[in-house]
C-alpha cells in the first residue's frame, strides 16, 4: 500500500475556523492510524488575503489542539520550504509544460475586456458568464493573437495571466472516498488562472503540483473545495501524474446547531459560542473573537467534539480519547450528510472531561480565581469545594462562577424560592436548626442532615419542605451542589450566620 502522506493546507488569510481543526484533524487521524506522516503546508500564494499573524495563529492553534505536525511549517522537512510563497520558483515550468503541450495558454484580458465579456454573457440566455471554451476564442490570448504579437506582449513586459485550456464536452470522473463516484461534464468548468499577472501560482496549480512533489496519498478536505477536485483531476492528467494522483476525500458541510444551512461566524456570534479554536484579534478591525481555549473548553473534550462533527465509530461509546480516535478511525466512517454543529453536544463533552480531570486539576481551577479574588481557602476546603461542584460544571471558571457563595454569603434571595417557601414553619424550622448548629460540634454532611431531621420531626413537618428555603438562605440560589455538604463546608458560624441574617432580611414577609 501507498505510504500515507497527508497534509493540512490552510490559507493565512484570518483566524483558522473551528471547521478547519476538523479538517486537520481528520488528516492527522489518518496519518497516525496508518503510521503515515501529518503535513503542514501554508497556501499563501494569495497576497492580497494574507492577513498579518494568521500563521502563527494556524500554528498555535493545532498545537493547543494537540494535532501534532509530522513535517512542514513549523517542523521542517524533506520538501521544504512548506509555505507557498517561497516555493514561487518551482510552478512556472509546469504552466510552462502545459502550455507547451497546448493545455494551457497565455492570456492578457485588461479587466475593462473581462467585464465587457461578462456584460456580453449575461445578456446571452443560458450561457454561463465565463472565460471558457465557449469564449476563449474571442478573448485576447495566445489562442486568439498570432505567434509574433503573442511574443511581442510577453517581451513588452505587458501582464499576463496563464489559464487552463479546459476540454469541452468531456466528462471528468474521480472516486471520493466519502461520495463515491464524481463525474462533471468539462464544458461546465472555466479556464481557471493558473498563474497570476504577478508570477504567483493560484491555489489550484499550486497545491496540485505541491501535493505531488509531497507525495501525497490522500486530499481529506472540507466539502467547499468538492467543485475543483475535477479541475485538479485534468490538472493531473496534463501533468502526467494520472497514476500518483491522491485519493480524494471531501468532509461534509459543519451545519448550524438547528441543523438549517452552513455554520457561520455569524451564527456564533449571535448565539453566544465560538467558532475560533483560540482567542483572535483580527489585526484589521481590532476585533476579539473568544476561542473555544478561552471559553473554558478542554482541548481532549473539543477534539472528542469534532471528530463526531461527520464521523462515528459504528458504537454507542462517546468518550475517546485522542489515542482511542487513532485507533478508531476510518474514512469509511466519514458520512455525506452535513454534521449538525451542536454546541450542546461540545459542552456536554466538556462536562464530562472536566469531571474526569484528577482533583489537583479541578483544585486548581478554583484556586487559580481565589487567588485573583484576594480570597483565602484552606487546601482541603478547596478539594471539597471541587469534589462537590465536580458533576454541576461545564467550564473550570464554573467552579467560582457557580460556587462564589462559598466565599461570597448571599445578599438577595431566590425571589420564586421566597415567594413559594417562606412561612412561619419556614422561619421556626430555620430557627430552630441554626440554634441547634450553634452549639454543636463542626458539622458534617450526615450531623446536618439529623439535626435539621430533628428540628423538623419536632415541628411536625416534612423535612422535604424545608430544604428548599434552606438552600435560598444559604447559598441565595434554588439550585446548587449538594447542601448537606454545602453545609459541612461552610462551617457551623457560617451557617447561622447566613440563617440569621435571612431571618432578619425577610422577616417582614411572614404573617
Ligand atoms: N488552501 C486551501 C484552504 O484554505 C486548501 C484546500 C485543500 O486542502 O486543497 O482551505
């Protein structure tokens, strides 16, 4: 079998979406599982695109990811250099062989000819407004202009571009390893530019030739660029190359949470998650879009996420880690349909990542805030805290965004909590626990639940009714980690603390 060289091709014209760690991590999934080699190469042959500190952002970001590049930017390598625009020597002489060959030709079309040629198209019914083989002979090129002006504007300096001369009526077939048969009638495809007016390859000629000088085996890629794949596909064929072309595999669209059209910054933006793997900066407007490292997202957790977006092991087991993926995956696996972005489903794996983190990590979390906050805990405070929140947490800012009250007493109270619970029962039961807690040893989860059992056989009333208002004067809230615990946390002080000053603050509401 071939060897398996696969790359991850990203352009660095802004920050890398969390749709392209997918693809990136498609092809590293690939690469690992058949000891091949995880390439990365940066397509910058786009000038005007290039957007300042994309790169490195692209880097960065595959690290945090922990998708590890075998060769490439950043890692060096038999093919070097990886980054297109130092590779700007070596496409010239394959236009120039296609050229030779009469596959490809000169063109000198001013950007007033091409919009006149698009105008003129329009008003013809039916016909596509391209540069094609149903207009190329009447545009200015080497096909059109005699040998001597042809040469007369090369050696004038006069700007050129190279296109494709596309076959017409010619059906152009390829295999995808995820759709099947793929087949495009030529006449539909355009004279695509090959090189640029200034003496850089576009995409299409350059990762072509790139991916065979690469030696690359597979093209696992997003569904977008299914369109240009017959495009290479002649590409190959004029260069000779039909037998070490790459099998093609294109990933299916990443849809919107409702599962309604393709995902889009927009989108995010507007329902409050990121799409970025990491914190950018667009270097442009100034603006600082959160990444999924800064929302508090596990980097094992987003990887367990994506590699889900489009793939599935054939099992009801979730959780895999990235060895388990390795082993796991297969292209045959890959589905058509597009995968339906569910950020639900994204937290719902942080949960169970973060969880699974040793108690020193979750400690840490907690700690790391504490310590902003100027705020003093015990180590073995710190660990019941963690060990208590651990199942209610998506994020590790969670552990102080959602268990403040254990520093921070309640100053307003669960007004629904209020409303529905506080009575006079309320009030004697509340009373009658803190003074029980008063003189009692340090309490523990079990000691609190006796006493307040105690308290409440002793009134004749259910114990279940007066958890609720218990919890609201305690932590404020009607929801929260377990409260026995709660309570054996904040110490026997604390707790009459807290039960008397709701008393004070809300003993105008009772009869
Ligand atoms: N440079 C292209 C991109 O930005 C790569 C597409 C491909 O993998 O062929 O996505």
């Amino acid at each position: 079998m071939r060897e398996v060289r696969v790359r991850f091709a990203p352009s660095p014209t802004g920050a890398l979406h969390i749709g392209g760690v997918r693809t990136a991590l498609y092809n590293y999934l690939l690469a690992r599982k058949n000891k091949g080699t995880m390439i990365l190469r940066i397509e910058d042959t786009d000038q005007g695109r290039y957007v300042e500190g994309a790169e490195k952002y692209i880097l960065d970001s595959l690290a945090w990811a922990g998708i590890q590049i075998d060769e490439g930017v950043g890692a060096g390598g038999p093919y070097a250099p990886y980054r297109q625009s130092e590779r700007k020597g070596i496409y010239l002489p394959y236009a120039m062989k296609l050229i030779a060959d009469d596959n490809a030709y000169y063109a000198f079309d001013t950007a007033q000819e091409l919009e006149a040629m698009r105008e003129r198209l329009k008003a013809t019914a039916g016909a596509n407004a391209q540069y094609g083989n149903q207009t190329r002979l009447q545009m200015s090129n080497s096909l059109t202009l005699s040998e001597s002006e042809v040469k007369q504007k090369l050696s004038s300096g006069e700007p050129y571009v190279i296109r494709l001369k596309v076959p017409q009526g010619e059906k152009i077939e390829l295999t995808d390893l995820i759709r099947g048969a793929v087949s495009v009638d030529s006449t539909e495809i355009d004279d695509k530019v090959l090189m640029k007016s200034d003496g850089m390859p576009t995409y299409h000629l350059a990762n072509v030739v790139d991916d065979y000088l690469m030696k690359i085996s597979h093209v696992i890629r997003g569904e977008e660029w299914l369109p240009s794949a017959p495009l290479h596909v002649l590409l190959y064929r004029y260069l000779g190359w039909k037998n070490d072309m790459p099998q093609f595999a294109h990933l299916p669209l990443l849809l919107k949470p409702d599962g309604n059209g393709k995902l889009s910054k927009r989108d995010a933006d507007k329902m409050g998650f990121p799409i970025f793997p990491i914190n950018w900066k667009d270097p442009n407007t100034g603006e600082l879009s959160l990444g999924f490292r800064e929302r508090g997202y596990l980097p094992d957790a987003m990887i367990n996420f994506l590699a889900f977006l489009g793939w599935n092991p054939g099992t009801e087991k979730e959780i895999f880690s990235m060895g388990e993926l390795i082993e796991a995956f297969t292209i045959e696996r890959i589905g058509k349909a597009g995968a339906r972005f569910d950020i639900q489903k994204a937290q719902w794996f942080n949960q169970q990542y973060l969880k699974a983190q040793p108690e020193s990590v979750m400690v840490g979390y907690l700690m790391g805030t504490l310590k902003e906050q100027n705020i003093s805990c015990t180590p073995d405070k710190a660990l019941k805290i963690a060990n208590v929140m651990k199942e209610r947490v998506t994020f590790p800012q969670d552990f102080w965004g959602q268990g403040k009250f254990f520093f921070v007493a309640p100053s307003a109270f669960d007004e629904q909590t209020v409303a529905k619970k506080w009575n006079e029962d309320a009030v004697k039961a509340l009373s009658g626990f803190s003074e029980k807690v008063r003189s009692m040893p340090p309490l523990t989860a079990e000691t609190a639940k006796n006493t307040l059992e105690m308290v409440t056989a002793d009134l004749g009333i259910k114990t279940g009714q007066i958890l609720q208002i218990l919890r609201t004067t305690i932590t404020g809230g009607a929801s929260g980690p377990d409260l026995m615990m709660t309570l054996e946390i904040l110490g026997n002080e604390e707790v009459v603390r807290r039960i008397r000053y709701a008393l004070d603050t809300l003993k105008l509401k009772v009869a």
